[in-house]
C-alpha cells in the first residue's frame, strides 16, 4: 500500500492554519527568512532549476527554465499566480487557498526575492469567494506582521500581492487569457513569442506560476535541492546523446474524482500508476475500470489496458496523453463513454473564447455530432465493392461485399484535427485550448470506437462491457506507441 | 457610444462603501483599466445586474469607453444584464459531478422552484415569478471530490441529494 506523502498539504488540516501565528509555530515564514539571510536571488533561481520542479498548472514546463528566460533589466517584472482553478477535475488549489494561504504568500514571497520582483497578483476565479477572503486576510496580516509591503523584515525589499477576481471564464486559466483579463479587458489569449516572460502584463516581463507551483517553493529552499530531487522518478531522455536527465521530481497534488470511494486531493510522489492511486482513493465504487482521465478533462483518456502507465509527466506524454493539472477522473463499467464526450464537448463548446475561427466554429460542430450520434441519430451509411464473380443466381456478375462506413465518426475525427492536430500536435488556434477539445475527441472515439460505433448502428446509447468498449491495446494508436522510460538510476 | 444610444433607466453610483473599496483597488495597478474585472463585480453586487448606467458609470470612472465595457461584461458568465433573482443557484454539470448524479439534484431544484433553467441569453427563464431564486447550470466549479455541488450567492454546498437540497432551500 502506498502512503501519502504530505509536504504541501502536511498542515492542511491543523485548526487556524490559515492564521499567521499558527502557521508560525509549524516554520512559516522561516524558508524565506532563510532565503533572505543565506542565499543570494540567483542562488534560489539556480536552486529551482536544479530541483527539476515542473509547473504544475498544465503545460509542465520546467520552473527554473522558465525564470532563465525572464531578462534582469527590465524594471518592473511581474508575478502572476494563476489560481483560476478551472480544469475540470481539478480541486487542489482551492484547499490552499481556502485553509493554508500563507503558504502561498511564502512561496510568492521566495518567487518575489529570487527574480526581483515587487508586485504580484493572484488572479483568482470569481466563484471561489472563500478562498479569496481567506486569502485577503491572510495578505492584510502578513503586511501588518512586516512580511509585505515596503522594506519586508528590514531588508530593502518591497513587495505587494494583490488578488484579483475573475468572473467564471475558463479560458483566463491560459496564461496569456490571464494576462489580458488582468489588464481588463476579454481574457483571449495572445499570440506567442512574445512570451510573458519577455513581454505580460502592461508590457512588462512577466512569471505565471500556478498555486501549487509556488507552494513547491519553500520547501525546495527549506530542506533542500538533495531532499527535493530524492522524490519522484528522474528518467533518461535517450533522445539526445548523450541522455538527458529528465526529472519528474517533488510531489504533485493528486485530485482524484469519479467512481472511487474517497474521492479527494491525495498529495504523493510523482510516478505512481492510476491502478495505484485509485488503491489510495479507497478502490474503485463498481466492478471494473473502463477509462480513466488522468490530467483534467483535456487530457486524452486511458483504457484499461494503460492503468500501469505511470502518472508523471514523462510517462504520460510518451502514452500521448498528459499529467496536466493532475485531475484524475475515474469510470466504471457503467459509464457510457460517448455520453461523457458529449458532457465535456458541451464544456469546450461553452467555454471557446471566439477569437479563432478553428476553435469557435469546430468545437460546436464537435459538440453537435456528438449530441446527434447520444440522441441515436448518428450517421451511417454502405458502401459495395464491386467484386466480379460467381453471384447467389449462379451467374457471373459483382459479388462485392457491403460494409458500414460510420460518417459522423470520420466526420468528427476530421473536424477535431482541423482544430488542432493530435498526431502532429500542430494546432490552427493561438492557444492550447484547441488540442484541448481535439485531445479528448479523438482519443475518446479511437479508444473506445466500439461504443461509438453501437450507438451509430443501434440509434440509442449503448453501454457495452468494458472488454468490449475498449480497442485491443494492438489497434490502440497510443498504445503501440508507448514505452515505459528506464529510470535514470538504472542507465 | 454616445449619451443619446445608452437608455438609462436609474443612474448609478458607488454607495460609500463601494466607493471606498474602489479607491482602493485602483492604485494598485498601473493603468485604470486594469481594474476592470473587481469594480465590475462590486458593481453589481450594488445594483444587483450590470445595466447600461453602471456600464457608462464603470466607464467614467476607469476612463475608458462604454463600448470596452461592454464587450468586458459580454464575455464574463459572471456579469449579469439581465435581473436575477435574490439567490442565484449554480448547479455544476461538468463531467465529475454528472458521474455523480447531478441531474437528479438538477431536476429537483427545477421541480421545487417551479422554473426552468437559464441560459446566458435568457435569465428570465431561469428565474422564478417572485423573483426570489435564479437556477442556472455552471460549469466545474472544482469541488469535484464532493460532487455534486452546487453554489447559493456565495456559498459552496457539498455532495447533494434532493433531501439536502430542500433542507438549504427551507434555511435560506
């Protein structure tokens, strides 16, 4: 049995945590008081890109390699903290926020001192009210204790966090949607280059880090980078020559939902299996496993047969699908796939900001074919090949056989790619929100092109068994192409 | 937009309260327009929907044109144009929450409140004849580990059945 590992959830649960003296007594404060009085700002930059960490909002792109690319000259630099929570699936931010913001104000405070930074904003989602009162609070006590405001704990340092509410649009989660919406304007993400660490919010150079990232922070600086890289897998990237280590390090904030019997944020290291961490959620409600998503509802979907794919970053992008956010939905064998396709395609669908042609006209059309072929009015039809040879009256004529040809899928795989492409990942949007919609489509439909099919052939939703739903793992295109990476250690 | 094309039907203006927390939040970004989203939002939670004088009021304030403000409200599901109700209900139907079971909490809160559901376009639908309640679908509201949910005003409530759902009907 594997046993949580609490580092940024450790004291979640300890009554008025979320007050700065309570959070003293279990060494709040005390990383970045370290940070100040031993380390230089480069230091910490070097000390987070050392530990590997990966941003844990989505895209997982390396932290350290990130902040390189933010140029020390230009005053003043940005922090943006993207707590726009929205990806379906995803719970783990809100926990922080809602009980423990301090934490998050160290990690801003760490982040703040290692680029140089004075002003942060903390974009939050406008539904989580609480979490931005208890966050506020948070904030008003940690300027009266001297942590924020102008020259921090005598050191010279100003700095401010402010929140900023947003109002219920998913596409402000993208970090450059979030950038314009902080600038006041519709949150529709911005062409890149030039990237926000070049040039964000009001034209400045700009860090976006999710909540969890930041959370990383105090711990990378308080127990150390041998203590951080000790967690979690660190692969070989064979790719190159000689091979690159490719760390999965720290741990990553589980939030696991669905049909499992103790849905909730399990906090472990990166790099256990979805068999694994469905143990840990108190074993799956149902008999069997038919499809788990692993990293929101963007992701592409595993079938059974890819439950021992590791759930890290490396491991699941080789599996063609991705870690994400970490929001892991799980479905048991009465769960009708094209019907959860058709839930999250209603989703996109709602939540396409309109800026680019591909997005905002395919997702709907992806939408309606689903809905067409849920409401049993999928399209099909036959096609003859013709055959020349002995027919059923004894004479020679065609004896071609009739095969089904299922329009709407070929319709809807087409339709997907032209928003964006999942075999070449090359996308006709601005933003990533197009591989979303086509992530979950297509892999879906490839998946588990059984159930489509019946649904087509029967003209009703038809729920078949989990071995018949899922395509062998042979036909599977993910599948075929999937290695399980060597440990680094082993090489 | 000139004067003449803004019908305003009461005029607006922060109460001192709001005032105060607009001040505020103005001096802490570089550019007034910036503060687009939160004056928005205590906007509305004075005059209870945006309507064309709050939108030419936030444009006075933050120096910008009606029209940007305008195209800010359009884009937000949180920015109503229409009248809501007292209690706004948020019921979430994304994936987490319809595996477990949202519907059925959906259905009965249509079947107690006696209203359909409103769509962005059209509140009115959603809302009830004595103006007390607006139901309306949200997308996740990332709670899904005590799905379902749904959001009253500004309060979460967790793993919901009918049974729960008349019991904070009766207590609101």
């Amino acid at each position: 049995m594997i046993e949580e590992k609490r580092i940024l959830y450790e004291h979640l649960d300890v009554p008025d945590i979320n007050t700065f003296d309570v959070f003293r007594q279990y060494d709040g404060y005390t990383r970045f008081e370290k940070a100040i009085a031993e380390y230089q700002p480069e230091d910490i930059a070097k000390m987070v890109m050392d530990s590997g960490l990966k941003g844990r909002g989505g895209a997982g792109f390396s932290t350290g390699l990130k902040w390189s690319f933010v140029p020390r000259d230009i005053k003043p630099c940005y922090l943006c903290c993207n707590a726009d929570e929205s990806e379906p699936g995803t719970f783990s931010n809100r926990y922080v926020l809602e009980k423990n913001p301090h934490l998050l104000i160290e990690g801003i405070l760490i982040c703040c001192y290692a680029m140089g930074i004075e002003t942060t904003y903390v974009y939050i989602r406008g539904e989580f009210t609480l979490g931005k009162k208890m966050l506020d609070a948070a904030i008003k006590e940690a300027y009266e204790k001297g942590y924020l405001g102008k020259d921090v704990r005598g050191t010279g340092l100003n700095i401010d966090i402010y929140t900023h509410p947003g109002a219920g649009a998913y596409i402000c989660g993208e970090e450059t949607g979030l950038i314009e919406s902080l600038e006041g304007k519709r949150g529709q993400p911005r062409n890149k280059p030039p990237f926000p660490a070049v040039e964000g919010v009001f034209g400045k150079p700009t860090v976006v880090q999710n909540v969890e990232t930041l959370c990383n922070l105090p711990f990378i600086v308080g127990n150390g980078v041998e203590w951080y890289t000790q967690m979690g897998p660190t692969y070989a990237d064979t790719r190159a020559n000689p091979p690159t280590p490719d760390p999965n390090t720290g741990t990553k904030l589980y939030c696991i939902s669905g049909d499992v019997n103790e849905p909730g944020v399990y906090e472990l290291e990166l790099g256990l299996t979805s068999t694994e961490l469905i143990e840990v959620a108190g074993g799956l409600r149902g008999e069997e496993v038919k499809a788990v998503i692993p990293g929101g509802s963007s992701a592409p979907i595993l079938t059974h047969y890819e439950l021992d794919t590791r759930l890290d970053f490396t491991s699941l992008t080789l599996a063609k699908s991705m870690l994400g956010s970490g929001g892991i939905i799980v479905m048991n064998e009465t769960r009708n796939i094209v019907d959860c396709l058709l839930n999250i395609m209603k989703f996109y669908a709602h939540e396409s900001c309109g800026q680019c042609t591909p997005c905002r006209w395919g997702t709907p059309w992806v939408r309606d074919i689903v809905q067409r072929i849920a409401d049993g009015n999928g399209r099909k039809s036959t096609i003859t090949r013709p055959k020349f040879g002995v027919a059923e009256n004894g004479r020679w004529g065609d004896t071609g056989e009739t095969e089904e040809i299922y329009e709407d899928l070929d319709l809807l795989e087409s339709v997907a790619n032209n928003i964006a492409n999942v075999d070449t990942m090359t996308w006709n949007t601005i933003c990533v929100f197009g591989i979303a919609v086509s992530w979950p489509a297509v892999s879906y439909m490839r998946k588990f092109r059984p159930e489509f099919e019946a649904a087509i052939r029967e003209g009703k939703l038809v729920t078949l068994s989990v071995a018949e739903a899922t395509v062998p793992p042979e036909e599977n295109y993910a599948y075929q192409q999937r290695f399980v990476p060597k440990e680094f250690a082993d090489l | 937009m000139s004067d003449e094309l803004i019908q305003i039907e009461t005029p607006f203006a922060f109460n001192e309260e709001n005032q105060r927390a607009f001040d505020a939040l103005i001096g802490r970004y570089p550019i007034k327009e910036a503060a687009m989203l939160p004056t928005l939002h205590l906007a509305q939670k004075q005059a209870g929907y945006i309507t064309p004088a709050v939108m030419k009021y936030v444009a006075e304030q933050l120096e910008v044109s009606v029209m940007k403000v305008k195209d800010v409200v359009t884009f937000y599901p949180m920015f109503f144009e229409e009248p809501v109700g007292e209690y706004v209900i948020r019921v979430c139907h994304t994936l987490p929450c319809a595996l477990r079971d949202c519907k059925v909490v959906l259905d009965h809160l249509k079947e107690k409140l006696g209203t359909d559901v409103a769509s962005e376009t059209n509140l009115a639908k959603g809302t009830t004849a004595d103006s007390k309640f607006t139901l309306m679908k949200v997308e996740c509201l990332a709670s899904c580990d005590v799905a379902p949910v749904i959001m009253v005003n500004d309060d979460l409530y967790k793993n919901l059945t009918p049974e729960k759902v008349d019991e904070i009907l009766d207590n609101l």
